[in-house]
C-alpha cells in the first residue's frame, strides 16, 4: 500500500520500482528519520521525530489492510465476470443456443452467490479495521487520560477529593465496554449461502427468449411494411381511357362499369402471388 501511495505522492506516470522503494525507505529512515519500517510494515514516527518501534499489533494491522485490498479486487474481478457472462447468456440467445445460455446463466448465479459473500467479508473486514481505529483512539484516550489523572492525583493530594479520577476511570471503562459490544457483533454476524435455483433460472431464460421473439418479430414487420410500400398503389387500365383503381388487399380490381379484364385478373394475382425475396 505505501508503493501506491508513493508512487501517487511523487506523481509518477509508472508504479514504483522495487529498488527505487528501498533506497526511498533507507532515505526516509536513515537520513530524515521520518519513519521506520520492515518487510511489512511501515511506520511514520512521532511528531517530534521520535522513533516508534514496530509492534506485533502493527504487522498484523498491516496484514489485515492487505487482506482488505485484496478482497476488495476480487470484488471488482466478479463483478466483471458477472457482466461477461450476462453478455456471453445474450448472445447464446440470439444464436439460439438454449445450453450456452442455462450454462452462462448458472456461471452467472454462482459468481453472484461469491460476489454476496465477498462483499460481506468486505463489509466484516473494514469493521474490523474501524474497530481496532476505535481501540487504538481509545488507547491514546487512555494514555490522556492516565496523565490527566496524575494531575488530578497531584491536586487531589493538595485538595483532598478523588472523585475528578473516578470519572475519568469509569468513562474509559464505558469505551472500552463498547468496543467489546462491537467485536461482539461482528463476531456473531454469519454469511449467507445463495443456492442457484434451477427453476429461477428456466424462468429467466424464457423470459429472454420471449424478449429475443419479440424483437424479431417486429424486426420482421418492420421489413414487411417497408416491402409493402414498395408495391404500386394504382393500376392502369386500358378500357375506354385510363383509370386508376387503388390496390386492395385480398381483392382483385374491377371496374364498376364493366366485367374484370383478364389481363387485369392476372395482373392483380401476379401482385398478390408476390414474396417479400422477390
């Protein structure tokens, strides 16, 4: 996490070598005595630049922060399979490929059931990690405290009452109960198991295939009546003058003065007998 941060800070178009982080460490070690650190950790020193030594507490803060940050991109990584394999179900639609797409669908179910539970750790994870931020203020509260009491103490001596201290002791006893409560119920907090439901996802599929025939059969529709406006709307027929007679569907065209013309018969089933390919 420091390389990022580093590589961040100092504006780099590229990640931070390897090497150039160690001799960046030594410098702000050795030299400004800015920090210290070891293979896991690192650690700012305090505002006057004494020197903090690494605890087991911080190697282990430092480990949960690593396991965070790789929960956290095995989020992201699910979350882009989810999304492939939703496209991949599409497509396996429109080629009419029924098993493609159960199987694409169940791969889907499943990532979804591992994203749910990733992102719960996530959640228990980052808890965890205010918890013990919340712990670590509370020590410094402490240790705040503590000096407080001495000067309480100090006083107390000179004015004879101590009731100043039994507060202070009982408020860092009310905190430190409360970050009991918490790790308590992050402790009894459980992960939910999804099952892909066979039946769910049939009904998931269909309702795809529906979508799917839907949209071809307007596609379709679509091209018929592009097909039909095509077609000639008036007719010419040759019989005492020209006379225009609109083309009725399922109808042949007379004249309401004369029997049908034959050629005109023909005509009108030549039109009528036409498909949308020709």
């Amino acid at each position: 996490m420091f390389k990022k941060e580093a590589t961040a800070a100092l504006s780099l178009p590229g990640d931070l070598g390897d090497k150039d982080l160690k001799i960046l460490l030594k410098y702000l070690a050795r030299d400004r005595r800015f920090l210290n650190y070891d293979e896991q950790v690192v650690k700012v020193n305090g505002p006057d630049g004494t020197l903090v030594p690494i605890s087991n507490e911080d190697q282990t803060v430092a480990s949960l922060k690593n396991l965070v940050q790789e929960v956290d991109e095995g989020i992201h990584r699910l979350e882009s399979q989810i999304s492939s394999l939703m496209q991949k179900s599409k497509e396996a639609i429109v080629l009419k490929n029924r098993q493609s797409a159960l199987a694409a669908l169940k791969s889907k179910r499943l990532a979804e059931s591992i994203l749910s539970q990733r992102t719960e750790t996530f959640l228990q994870l980052e808890q965890v990690l205010e918890s013990i931020k919340q712990a670590s203020d509370q020590i410094t509260m402490l240790q705040v405290m503590k000096d407080s009491a001495g000067v309480l103490r100090s006083l107390n001596a000179r004015i004879g009452s101590v009731e100043n201290v039994e507060d202070a002791l009982n408020s860092v006893k009310d905190e430190m109960d409360r970050v009991k409560d918490i790790d308590s119920a992050i402790n009894e907090a459980g992960l939910d198991t999804n099952i892909v439901d066979e039946t769910d996802l049939d009904h998931e599929l269909d309702g795809m295939l529906r979508e799917q025939k839907h949209t071809e059969e307007e596609r379709v529709a679509e091209m018929t009546k592009r097909r039909l406006a095509d077609i000639p709307e008036t007719a010419n027929v040759h019989q005492g003058g020209t006379k225009k007679f609109p083309l009725l569907k399922d109808e042949a065209i007379t004249s309401p003065e004369t029997e049908p013309d034959p050629s005109i018969s023909e005509e009108t089933t030549a039109l009528q007998g036409m498909s949308l390919s020709e």
